[in-house]
C-alpha cells in the first residue's frame, strides 16, 4: 500500500481573479503578492524571483487568456502559485518554453511585450515549475519559490 | 535621535494640531499626538513636504546659526544651483556668488563645473558598470533616504559617485588650504541649501564618514541680504573660470541626465512617481535602462522647499541663463581624467539599509498579525479624515498593532460607541416605562436548555 504524499502545513492562503485584456491593470496581482510576502518578512531575494515569475504569468493571462484564478499558498518551506487560465491555451509547450518564441502581436511589442521570455524568465525565477496545456481550453502553471 | 539634533522639528508653540503635514509625508512619518506633529525620524526622508504645506509656520528646518561661522578663519559660501535662479535671469551667477563675499563670507564657490565632472564621471562609471541595472542617481539625499528606510534591497542600484556638492567642497578645501596656508579645519565651507534633505545630509552623511561641508543656510536666510548686497554688484564681474552650462541644468529635474552622453535614462520626480518606478524595479523590471535621475521635489532642485523664487519662475531663469551661456565650461577633460584615475569621484563609503524593525519575528508571527491587521481594517471607516492623527484609516491600524494608539481614536468608531450605549440606555429607560421589565432568567433559562440538550 503507497502512502499517500504528506501535504505541506499551509500558513496562508488566498487566491486572485486576473482578467483578459485588462492592460491598466497589469502587474497589480504580482504587485499585491509582493506587499503580501514583504509583510511576512519573506527574504528579499525570494520576495524579487517570485515577483518577477508572477508578474511574467500575471501578463501572460492579459495578453492571451480571458481570465484566471491565481492561487498563492505559503508553507513554513516555500511559497506555491498556481495559475490555472481559461483561454486559448498553449499547442506547443516546447516551442513556447523557448527564449526568443513569442506569438505577440505587433500591439503587444510596442508596449514592451512579446520578445519571447515570459515562460522561460518564470521558470528560471523558480525553484520547481509545470506547466499543462489544452488548446482550446485553457492552461494551468504551477512553480513555487523555496522560503529557504 | 531627537528632534533637537535633526534638520526637521516641529514647533509645539506654532503647532495647531491640523494633519496637514501628517497627511503629505510621502513616508507616514508624522502623526498628530496630543494635539501636536511628532515626526518619526526612523521613517522621515527629510524631503521637507511637511514645511510645504504647514500653514502655522510650525514645521521649521533647522540651519546652521550665523555663530558658527565665528569658528572659522576663513568662510566659503557654496550656492546650491537653485540660488542662481532666485533673482531672474538678469542677475548672472557670478554677481551672485559676488555679492556672497558681502554678506559676511570671505569667499565663494561655484558648484556648476563639479557637476559637469560628475556627469562625465558617470557615464565612464555606467560604460563600465555590471549591474544591477539601473543605476539610479545619488544626488538628492531624500531619495537615497527613501532607499534606505523603503527598498534597502535597491541600494546597490545607486551610483556609487559622490555628489557634486561633497566633491566641490573636498577639492575646494584642499585648493584653498594651499593657495592661503591656512589648515584644511580652518576653512568652513558653508551650502546654500534649496532644501532640509542636503542640510541633513551634512549633519548625517551617508557613504561618507564626515561630510567635507560645515554646515548649511537655506536659501531663504541668505535672500534678503542678498538682494540688498546685490545692488552694488556690476554686472560686469566675472568669477574665474566661469559657470558651467552643463552642470547649471543640474538645478532641474532632467538636468543630471541633459548633461550626459548616455540617452537610455530616465527622469523621475516626486515621491509617488518614485515609488511607483522603484517598486517596479524590485520587481526586475527597468532592467534595461542605464540610469534613473530622480528627486523627491517635482521638479528638482528649484522646487526645494527653502526656496524664495517659485519653481515656474525659477526653471525659466535656469532656461535662460543656459541659453545665455551656450556651450561655456571651465571644466578641462584631462582634469577629470586624472581625478578619475585617483578614485575621486568615488563614494568613500557604503550605503547602508536603516533596519526598521519587524512586528512579527517569524513567518507564523506575521500571518498571524496579518489576519488581526484584516480583522482592525474591517473596523476603521475607511474615510481616511485623519482625525485620530494618522494619516489615513489603515495607517491607524498600523499604529494600534505597534500599539501607539487605540481604535478609539478613531471619532467615527467613538461616536458608534457611544451612540450604541446611549441607544441602549435610551431603549432601557422606553421598556422600563412602557413594557414590564423582561423576566431576566427567561432567556438564560432558555440557553440553559439549549446547552443541556
């Protein structure tokens, strides 16, 4: 008999609505986190990988999807974001993982997006990451930021 | 640290007790206490909005006092930039700084050239630089105290180059020591300052262990006498060398990056700007800008609190006296490359965060207290009248979880309170008269079952 995985004690939890298409307010979900784990004291350096992973995911949302539910967890070892969208989804988890590979559209890069880093720069912020996909349907991010 | 040691003290006999300062204070650091403004120095930036906006004349920057001059053998008057622009544009800087020496200085120095140095300096400095980027400048003290207090992890962004008043003072010193043989502490360089901040910044130097400076007068204390001195100036003299017009646009915000080569640089003015801009950059982003000027007053310089001229007025004679000069620089590039050879423009020292000390010790700790800061948040009115006197609602419930207030404080909850008690007293005495009082163990007895079953 496999014992089931022991669950993690989680210390606080709250979850956020990110909108499709909502420019003027982008970044403001990562913004609020950032205040969040600032208040708990959570090191600098943590606080700086996870802000910049969540606000890459947050602006992926905007940009592609209609919306999603961001869902931050903190454990005494780690900090946990789940970002599960409804939207288009990815086809090519592969191909989009790569730096430089970017389906933006030309109004996306005049405002400073789509060079193609976003998934790439939220993996590399993280200390463990998983991405799902269904096109059509949507696509669900996992990673987490060790509290060390 | 108290208040008779810092720049910025409120005066108990001036003040009426308004939150007019304690609601401008880009940092929350004033609150009104038994009727006065107490200002919190851990917090406070020295960006003098407090003085700004009081209207009792209460918030008053502490300067340097005449007497101290009295120390000195030989006393040097260097103007902030901002003074060259208090009396129009048809008053040239070098009658200025001339007519300094007839006020009770026995010389001047004119800072201009220094900050054309610096800008050179910088741009070597950011050409070899490896980050983290961007480089944000360290010219105005308010803004490396904001760095300080709010985003210590930000502090190694800032330029590691001393500011061009320090810089101008140092060489200043040592000139005059030669030329005079006098011993360098027998020179008292004195700033003429725009602003509480650099007054500040001379009695408490960061990066440096002691400032090359002796002290500061504002700008206001030297105008009268100034403008009275300035009649018998000619407009004919000339200061040697002469004024640079690179480092002048110094006195206006954008003027630092103006005077640079470098163009992948931003301007920043006021703190709300700034702290939006440097919460972005704590979250990586700007990461491709060089350089980021920024200073707590709108506009720079001009716009210093201890200012006489107003700032509109103060930017057009900046404007025109550039015009004038075109091109104009004492600054000689070899003189700046071996002054870079010998490390001269770097910061001596570090700059170090001020650790506010945490509520909470621990991760459980700070949960916990987040959830009785929601519990507190859910109470206040949300109104932000600042009558308790903190600054807005939530800035109470940061107050009663350091325990320095109460929720009482607060009129809107203490008018509910007692409200609810007179509702009841009054409720009590229309039963007593109308209704038989109810049987009090009816309901107790009713729990009672309750509990029982």
């Amino acid at each position: 008999m496999s014992m089931p995985p022991v669950e993690e004690e989680v210390l606080y939890a709250e979850s956020f609505k990110i909108t499709g298409g909502n420019f003027a307010h982008g970044g403001d979900v990562a913004a609020r986190i950032k205040s969040i784990l600032k208040e708990f004291g959570v090191r600098t350096d943590v606080i700086r990988r996870l802000s910049i992973a969540n606000f890459e995911a947050e602006m992926n949302v905007i940009m592609y999807a209609d919306e999603a539910d961001l869902e931050l967890k903190v454990t005494p070892t780690a900090v946990r974001v789940t970002l599960a969208d409804r939207g288009q989804g990815i086809p090519d988890i592969a191909l989009a993982m790569q730096e430089g590979y970017s389906t933006a559209t030309a109004a996306m890069r005049e405002r400073g997006f789509g060079a193609g880093l976003g998934l790439p720069n939220i993996k590399r912020n993280a200390d463990s990451f998983d991405i799902e996909s269904t096109p059509g349907v949507g696509t669900t991010l996992r990673y987490t930021v060790a509290i060390g | 640290m108290t208040s008779n040691d810092h720049a910025l003290t409120s005066d108990p006999a001036k003040c009426i007790g308004c939150v007019d300062c304690t609601r401008a204070c880009p940092t929350g650091a004033i609150r009104v206490r038994d009727g006065h403004a107490v200002v919190n120095y851990d917090l406070c930036t020295d960006c003098g909005f407090c003085i700004h906006v009081c209207q009792s004349d209460a918030m008053r920057a502490r300067t340097t006092s005449l007497s101290d001059l009295k120390k000195f053998k030989y006393t040097v008057a260097m103007p902030s930039l901002t003074l060259y622009a208090q009396f129009g544009h048809e008053v040239l800087p070098d009658q200025i700084l001339h007519a300094l020496t007839k006020i009770g200085f026995d010389d001047y120095c004119d800072i201009s050239w220094m900050c054309e140095m610096v800008a050179v300096a910088s741009e070597a400095y950011l050409a070899e630089c490896r980050g983290p980027w961007p480089k944000i400048s360290s010219t105005c003290p308010a803004i490396v105290r904001l760095l300080r207090v709010r985003y210590p992890e930000l502090l190694p962004h800032l330029i590691p180059i001393e500011t061009p008043r320090e810089l101008a003072a140092k060489l200043t010193r040592r000139r005059l020591a030669q030329q005079r043989g006098l011993a360098p502490e027998e020179i008292g360089i004195f700033f003429i300052t725009p602003c509480t901040a650099i007054m500040n910044s001379i009695e408490r130097p960061v990066g440096l262990s002691e400032s090359y400076l002796d002290g500061a007068f504002s700008i206001q204390e030297v105008y009268g006498p100034l403008l009275k001195a300035l009649k018998d100036v000619p407009s004919s003299v000339r200061v040697d060398g002469g004024i640079s017009a690179r480092g002048l646009g110094w006195a206006q915000a954008g003027g630092e990056i103006n005077s640079m080569r470098n163009s992948n640089t931003l301007t920043v003015r006021g703190v709300q700007d700034i702290t939006r801009v440097f919460d972005r950059i704590e979250s990586g982003k700007f990461q491709s800008v060089d350089f980021i000027e920024a200073y707590s007053c709108y506009e720079g310089c001009v716009s210093g609190q201890l200012a006489v001229e107003s700032r509109a007025a103060a930017q057009r004679t900046i404007q025109n006296l550039s015009r004038r000069l075109r091109s104009a620089t004492p600054v000689k590039e070899e003189r700046i490359r071996s002054l870079m050879a010998s490390r001269f423009f770097t910061l001596e020292g570090e700059i170090t965060a001020r650790e506010v000390k945490p509520l909470a010790l621990d991760l459980r700790g700070a949960i916990k207290l987040r959830s009785d800061r929601a519990a507190l948040r859910a109470k206040v009115p949300g109104k932000n009248c600042a009558a308790c006197g903190a600054p807005n609602c939530d800035m109470l419930v940061e107050d009663v979880l350091h325990g320095e207030a109460k929720i009482e404080d607060c009129p809107f909850i203490e008018i509910e309170r007692l409200r609810s008690q007179l509702g009841n007293s009054q409720g009590r005495e229309r039963r007593g008269r109308t209704d038989p009082p109810a049987p009090a163990c009816g309901k107790r007895a009713t729990m009672l079952k309750g509990g029982a079953q």
